[in-house]
C-alpha cells in the first residue's frame, strides 16, 4: 500500500461493522476486524498506525494459503464474529 493511501483507508474503514485484510499479516490494517493470509497469527508484524489500537484478534486472523488453495469467501459472520467458509 502506497503511504499516503493509508489515511483514507483507515478513515474510510473505522467504522465499519467488517473489514478484510487478504494478505496483511506481516503489517496489518489496524481496522480490520478479519485477516486471510498464509501465515499464522504468530508471524503477525506492527500494524500499520501504531497510533491506532487493531480490531481484529488471533480468532478472527484466519490462516490460509489462497495460492494453492482459493477462498471463495461467503462469509458467515456469528455473534462472536468467527469466520466461516463455504
């Protein structure tokens, strides 16, 4: 992501109720509420704005190699906002 982009995401995403970051793991979007990404929650790097507490949790970080294994991402979000696929 280019630097003078992130502002406008963020602000953009902040109140969103869902937001996905495919591919974020090693420097997350603090506004995500979900991360896909083939490394697992341990690889996970500083998020983008330190200044910005993350939304999303080790349960909502999911690990999946979409390359070798695609994602057709129908998303079932529950109360507890865990993420399932069809």
């Amino acid at each position: 992501m280019l630097r003078e982009n992130l502002r406008p995401i963020l602000d953009r995403t902040a109140e969103l109720p869902y937001v996905l970051d495919v591919g974020g793991m090693a420097a997350p979007l603090n506004t995500a509420t979900h991360i896909l990404d083939a490394l697992g929650f341990r690889a996970i790097g500083a998020p983008l704005d330190p200044t910005i507490p993350p939304r999303f949790s080790e349960a909502t970080c999911i690990q999946r190699d979409i390359c070798k294994k695609p994602c057709h991402f129908a998303m079932i979000f529950s109360t507890t906002h865990s993420v399932r696929t069809r």
